[in-house]
C-alpha cells in the first residue's frame, strides 16, 4: 500500500487551523494520536479508488480483491461488500463524467505554495492529494472530486474549505494560459454510505471566485496560525484535533464543568446553553485523555492505577454453517431464524424461548467472546500476609 507524507497545512485538516489558529502550533509539540480504524478504512479506500479507475471494468477487479486484508496504519482493513460498493460509487462517476473532459488526474499531488510571495512563505509546504481531478480547456471547465468513506458526518459540497483548497492548488498545475481559459469550476463530494438518494454531490463556482477565496479567506489564516498569541478557538473542528488533550481552552472548560454547582434550581434556556456548551468542550478533552492513555498501554508504557481490560463479552456462534445444519434437521422454515444472516445466540434464545429443546441442541455452539480491549482500573492483586 502506498504511504502519502501530508502536509500539517493540509486540506483534510484546514477547517481546524483555519478557526482555531493556536491548534496549528500546539499539534506539532504533541505525538500524534494513533490513526482510528475509520481513517484506515477511509486509507483503503482510496487505494482501491486508483487501483479501479487505472482498470478498464470495475467489476473485474472487485471479484479480484473481494474478502481479502490489508494493512492500513496500523490496522488490518478487510475489503467486503460495502467497502467495495462505496468504491463502486466513486468509479461510476468519474468513469461517467470523464466523457465531458480532455484530462483526468487520479491521486495526484497538488500544492498551494505559488500563491505566497517569497518573502512570506508559510510555515511549512502547502499539498495535498487530489482523490480526482478532470480538465476540459474547451469547455473552460475544471471539476474537483473528493471522496468520504465515512458516512457519520454528512459532508456538503458547497462552500468546502477543502474542495476549495483543492480546487485552487490545481488551477496552480496549469500553464497561465490554460489557467486563463477556465472560468467555471465544480466542486463534487462522494459520499456513498451518508446519503443514499444524493451520494454524489456537487456545486459551481467561478475561477475567479477560488483565486478570491485564497487572497480573502486562505492566505489570512495563515498569516493567523504564525502569530506568538495565536488564539485557541473551540469548535466542532476540536474531535478532530491531534492536540486536543493539550489545549488549554477545553482543559479550561473541564475545569468549569467540575466546579459547576447543580442545585436544583431553574435555569433559564439560554444558561442551560452556555452549560452545555462547557460540557461538550469537556467532554472532547476527556476523551482525548481517553485515547492518549489507551494508545499508551497498547504501546507498552505504564499509566499508574491503568490497564488495558476486556470488553464485555457477547456470545457468537463457533460455527454458524453447523448451527444452521443441527436447526436444519429440526424445523421445516429455517428463514424464521435467520434475516440476511444467522440470528445472534441471545436473539435466538429469546425466539426460542417456547422451545427450550431446540436451545439445547445448538447452545453448546455459542462461545462468549470480548471484542476488544478498553480503559480500565488496573486490578490489584493483593498478596496475602504471612
């Protein structure tokens, strides 16, 4: 799999420095919290984006990769049905809006660093990777399209700070004079597993209007986040920061909600507001804590008083097929216990509760099993007096 360096001035990260200056410095004092699952399957993802769209037929090589693994950081990413049709999504698309363009950009490296005079560079080089870009000089047209995995956080086309980014940092890879020719440019967002009427979305805006953008908006923010004092400004953009357990302004809004008095008295709405508010600043910090602590342990470091422990355990089936097999024998509908896959072994205990023979007969093929591991109070083992 290829590994892509990213920029700390990146697209993927701009709605954070760009409202919150002070975030900018402070994340590159701290290690940085270990990539989530979500961002290595988002990883995986577009690996298999540019492996499709270099393949003449999709379907071709989804059969070939179907329900194998890969390695993502630091995760193991399997490829299954929904993976794959998320990428499915993606391929259509550009395949289908590639007839209207003379040139299509597949990954491709893009930067932002001719738009700084010399004498005022940015704190560090200005990149990053293009999912798909697509080129008509004739139809004075140029078309950004970025693709999301996620499907949690539904993600607009209009107005993007890192469409707009990229938009801007490819009309930056053409010649004056073809750069001169385009005046209309589309920003698209594909977005399978968010929306699954309008997965793809899209909105158009002028050259002119993104090379305004980056004198008004871009170029301002920067000059921002190298400022002594930059400030530190909370927001939905904090669960995404790598510095989130080190900022003082959400330390500051724990230590408020832990001086919080609760009497039961009446609040007005616009209180209960501003409360909330505090709770949420907090409640980003502590899990940031959370998460640094965890990585901790998994590394191998102590934390005192801290340990790794399992989750709680759920039953699953050692052998569904032989499940099915043993149900097979005893009943004449086997679809009533089963929807798309094999009920869990509580559901089927519960279906089954009239009938306590056919629980018997598969019961010894459930196994509890923990999915994983969590933050926990380390258990001390007391050591007994002679």
């Amino acid at each position: 799999m290829m590994q892509r360096a990213h920029s700390g001035l990146g697209a993927s990260s701009m709605s954070r420095w760009m409202n919150c200056p002070g975030s900018y410095q402070l994340a590159r004092r701290v290690t940085p919290p270990r990539p989530t699952i979500y961002a290595a399957t988002g990883t995986v993802a577009h690996d298999l984006i540019e492996a499709s769209l270099e393949r003449p037929d999709h379907g071709d090589f989804a059969s070939a990769v179907l329900g194998t693994a890969r390695d993502a950081d630091g995760h193991t990413v399997v490829i299954d049905e929904k993976l794959l049709h998320g990428v499915a999504v993606m391929d259509a698309y550009v395949r289908q809006a590639a007839h209207d363009y003379e040139r299509v950009w597949v990954e491709r490296r893009v930067s932002l660093d001719d738009y700084f005079p010399k004498r005022f560079p940015p704190p560090e080089p200005m990149y990053g990777w293009l999912d798909v870009g697509l080129l008509s000089i004739d139809r004075h047209f140029l078309e950004v399209v970025d693709y999301k995995n996620g499907g949690g956080v539904y993600v607009d086309a209009a107005d993007n700070p890192q469409l707009l980014y990229y938009a801007a940092a490819a009309l930056r890879e053409l010649s004056p004079e073809a750069r001169a020719e385009i005046t209309t440019v589309r920003l698209t967002i594909v977005q399978p597993n968010a929306d699954k009427e309008y997965p793809v979305r899209s909105w158009d805006t002028s050259a002119f209007d993104v090379e305004m953008w980056v004198d008004e908006v871009l170029i301002p923010a920067v000059r921002a986040l190298q400022a002594a004092n930059a400030p530190f400004v909370p927001g939905d953009w904090c669960r995404f920061c790598p510095a989130a357990r080190a900022c003082p302004k959400l330390q500051e809004a724990a230590l408020l909600a832990a001086q919080k008095s609760f009497e039961p008295v009446d609040i007005s709405g616009k209180q209960l507001a501003g409360d909330l508010e505090i709770a949420e600043r907090a409640e980003i910090w502590i899990d940031a804590i959370r998460t640094r602590a965890e990585e901790e342990l998994h590394a191998g470091h102590p934390v005192p008083g801290w340990a790794l422990v399992d989750k709680r355990a759920r039953r699953v089936w050692t052998d569904p097929d032989q499940v099915r097999e043993v149900l097979g024998r005893l009943v004449n509908d086997l679809s009533q216990y089963e929807h798309r896959e094999l009920f869990t072994p509580a559901h089927l205990q519960e279906v089954l509760r009239d009938r306590p023979d056919l629980w018997r007969e598969v019961a010894h093929l459930a196994e509890r099993l923990s999915s994983g591991k969590k933050l926990g109070r380390a258990r001390i083992a007391l050591t007994p007096t002679p």
